[in-house]
C-alpha cells in the first residue's frame, strides 16, 4: 500500500471525526441545558427518521462507488462514467420521491412520535430541516465518489472538517443571540450538507477529471444492476433500523419523552465513539477495492489480515479507556443528569463493540466482493429478534431502558462473532481459521486493556478534566505498547516502523 497516502487518509478522516466529537462534547451540555433533556432526545429520534428514509435510497447509492472504482481500475472509463451518470440522476429521482414523504411526515408528525405540546412547533421545524439535509445530501451523494475511487479519502475528510465548522459558526451564533431552540441544530446539519454537497461537487472535478455526469449516459441496465447489489445494503440498514434504530422512539412512545431523553444521552458518546473507531478501516477500504480490481490476491489477503491487526490495535484503545473512565466521565460531562443509571445504559449500548472492533475490516468485504445476500439476512434476524424480544421484555419485567439498549449489544455480539468471519472467509475463498486467529488475538488484547486500564482509574481516580485527560494519555501510550508487542508479528512490526517513519519524514518537510 501506498504509505503516504494510507497516512493521509488515516490521519484526515481521524481529524474530521474528532472536529464532530468536539463539538458534541463541548455543545451537548450547553443545548441540554438549554433547552432541556425531552427536547434534546428529539435530535437523535430526527436523525433516526432519515436513516429510516435512508432504507430505500442505499439500493442505488451504496454501490456506486464499488463499480466506478473497479471499472476505472481496468481502465474502462467510458463505463465508469456511465455509473457515475446513471447514479447521479436516479438519485435525483430519489430526492423528489422523499420530498413528498418528508412532507407527509411534518403534517402527521403529532401522530407519530409523542411530543410535549410546549415544543412541538420547535420540533416539527427540526424534522422540516433535518428532511431537507437529508434530500440535500442524497441530490450531493454521487459526488464523493470520485475521492473514493482515487483512493483519496482525505479530501472528503477535509470537506467534513470544513463543514463540521460551519456547523460550529451557526450554532454557537443562533444560541448565543437569539433564544435557544431545539430547531437550530437542524439548521446546521443543513448548512453542513450544503458544503458537502458544493465542495463535493468542486472537488470531484479536480481529482478525476475524467468522470462526468451526462444524461445521455443514463442506462435503465444500470439501475438495474445497481438496484440489485445494492437492494442488500439497503436491506442491512432496515435490520440496522431493527436492531438499534428504533429504540429512541420505542423509548418514546413507550417509556415517555423524559426516558428517551435519558437514553439519547447516554447514547451520544457511545455513538460518537463508534465513528471514530470506524475511521480506520473505512480508510483501508478503497485500497482494498482495487487491489480486488487487479486481482493481486496475495497482496489483498496480506493487506486483510494487517488491517485486521492494525485496525484492532488502535480502535480497542479508546473503546477500553472509555469502559474504564464512563462514570467519572459522564460525572464531569453532564452532572445534572449524571448517575449509575446513564453510566449502564452508555455502557449496555457499546458493550457490542467488545465483539465488533477486532472484525470491522470484514464488514468492507461484503461490499467489495459483492456478495452481501447473507450478511444482510443475518442482520435482519438479529434486528428481528431485537424488536420481539425487546417489547416482549418491556411488556413483563421492569427493565425499562436496560433492555432497550442491552438485547440489541448482546444479539450483536453473536453475530459479530459467529457469522461474520465465516461468511467473510467463505467470500475470500480462505478457511475460517484464517481470520479467527487475529480475532482471537484481539479479544485477548481487549481483555488486557480493560483490566490495565481500569487498574490505574483505580490507582488514580478521574476527579477533574485534567486528571481524566493525563489518564486518557497515559491509556493511549499503554495501549500502543501492549498492542505492537501482543498483536504484530516481526514483519507487521518492520511495516509499521516503515508507516511511522513516514509520517514523520511528512511533518519534518513540512
């Protein structure tokens, strides 16, 4: 792999990730305080309704990026263009389809979610702006493309980072001028989309001249075929809706606005936590791709298997620390709602990433093998199995919000371990037994993480931000020592030398 360019991609996606996590660290607080946990709850349940409307719109744009990279990668032009075309405006198609639905929605709102009569004009204008990010959004998608193809993932990572800040100016400007209003968040994430979409747009021009969007080059084969690869992801993100997207509302309609209030709370780190940990094997994806392009399978299992490493050495860092520093965390975050409670929930809600971040490259596998019929099924039943055991659990016990963000973690666990290496193995040609020996590997480092780092929150309790941030630093050394020696063989350990070399040679030019 290209070093520098791994580095870049890495490190910029990491950059983007963080300017989102700041701001829902530094801004969540404030908007709770502001205008209150019930009215706060209904930020994540708008950004579920999206993902609900997202269910359809993946059949056609989650593939894109696979076919225009491997026809471009044969030097096939002609027919990445017509990729490129045909997604673009079958998308377009799309946003005017949702934008009638999006308008249903706002009129019959009341109906459908339980909203407090004090802030349901509030809320309706949220839904009404987060509706048009999303068609925004979906009109834009086709444009990131081209960085994804080019392997250049750093440029979208910067276009976020840019976008990110927009979403800074408005709100720190709407909230410290006028009166707090839930809705103000909806306005940023639509100024965000919309620098997504223009920079996109500006971008993808200079980075792939070559790929162009002409009507003329619309082919109805290609929805066709985009249509039926893609119809499984869009079938994964209904069982993802299934497994994790549905419990706010549930929490709503169910428990009330003030559970659910609780509960989007207690979600927000973890979740945030989750796009974090995502960023490193998103980045190996590309490279992946076309090395499965060029057919150079030696070189793709290698790099598989380093990423499985690599990918767990550095996301089971921040998912261990956090396990170890929640309850002080969440003391020093939001006292007002802070206590064992919100610490368990947080805690039930990412409990599954114990089982996930040693296989996230695996997921990609799915998508660049297209081969996602079964990885989408066993997703449907985990998410299945959720709902159903979910309200049955609701309907005779007392556990409340427990069992709304623990059965989900705990079916996922199962699935994470059981079904995706072997199917992943199964789509390589390869004996499970090749993928599970770093996987076994790194629930083991898991485990020695967890118990080191809770030793020294022991040793030395988090009582203040800077206590918290000297252990959070103190992990993150530990971690890397304990992962390079636990988990890399002499080879993996030679290329990562050669990686930080790099990096560093970069910043010294610089």
């Amino acid at each position: 792999m290209k070093k520098k360019q791994l580095i870049l991609n890495i490190g910029a996606n990491f950059i983007s990730v963080m300017v989102s996590l700041i701001i829902s660290f530094f801004l969540t607080p404030y908007i709770i305080q502001s205008i209150g946990k019930e009215a706060y709850a209904f930020v994540p349940i708008s950004n579920n309704f999206t993902s609900y409307m997202a269910v359809l719109t993946l059949a056609l744009t989650s593939m894109t990026g696979r076919f225009v990279t491997l026809k471009t990668h044969k030097n096939d032009i002609n027919a990445a263009n017509d990729y490129y075309s045909t997604s673009f405006y079958s998308n377009l198609v799309i946003a005017l389809f949702w934008s009638l639905i999006c308008f249903a929605v706002v009129i019959f709102l009341n109906r459908l979610v339980n909203i407090p009569p004090e802030i349901f004009d509030d809320v309706r204008l949220l839904f009404i702006f987060m509706f048009i990010a999303f068609i925004v959004n979906l009109a834009t998608t086709s444009f990131s493309v081209a960085a994804y193809c080019m392997n250049r993932l750093d440029v979208n990572s910067i276009i976020n980072i840019v976008g990110s800040i927009m979403r800074i100016v408005v709100i720190f400007v709407l909230f410290s001028f006028f009166r707090a209003r839930v809705y103000y968040i909806g306005l940023s994430v639509l100024a965000f989309m919309l620098i997504l979409g223009s920079l996109n747009m500006i971008t993808s021009r200079k980075i792939m001249p070559t790929l162009r969007i002409s009507l003329k080059r619309v082919k109805m084969k290609i929805v066709w075929e985009l249509l039926s690869s893609g119809i499984w992801n869009s079938f994964i993100q209904l069982s993802n809706v299934l497994l994790t997207g549905l419990d706010l509302l549930i929490a709503n309609l169910i428990l009330g606005p003030s559970a659910a209030g609780v509960l989007a709370i207690a979600k927000t780190a973890p979740m945030a936590l989750q796009s974090l940990i995502a960023v490193v094997p998103s980045a190996f994806s590309p490279y992946l791709t076309i090395l499965y392009a060029r057919d150079d399978r030696n070189l793709f299992i290698s790099e598989l298997l380093y990423t499985l490493k690599f990918t767990s050495i550095i996301t089971g860092i921040p998912i261990a620390a956090y396990i170890a520093l929640s309850s002080s965390f969440f003391g020093l975050w939001v006292p007002s709602v802070a206590g064992n409670e919100l610490t368990a929930l947080s805690l039930l809600t990412m409990i599954s990433m114990i089982a996930s971040f040693c296989i996230m490259p695996l997921f990609h596998i799915f998508t660049i093998t297209n081969r996602l019929k079964w990885p989408s099924a066993a997703i449907f039943v985990t998410g299945l199995l959720n709902i159903i055991i979910v309200l049955t659990v609701l309907k005779t016990t007392n556990l409340g919000l427990y069992a709304i963000a623990g059965i989900s973690s705990f079916l996922e666990i199962f699935r994470c371990l059981i079904f995706v290496p072997r199917y992943a193995a199964h789509c390589i040609h390869e004996p499970p037994s090749m993928l599970y020996r770093p996987i076994v590997k790194g629930l083991a480092y898991m485990g020695i993480l967890i118990a080191t780092f809770t030793g020294i929150t022991l040793i030395v309790p988090a009582t203040s931000w800077l206590t918290l941030l000297v252990l959070g630093s103190i992990m993150v050394v530990a971690g890397l020592l304990i992962g390079v020696l636990f988990m890399l063989n002499s080879l993996e350990k030679e290329k990562l030398r050669a990686m930080v070399m790099t990096m560093a040679n970069k910043l010294r030019n610089n």
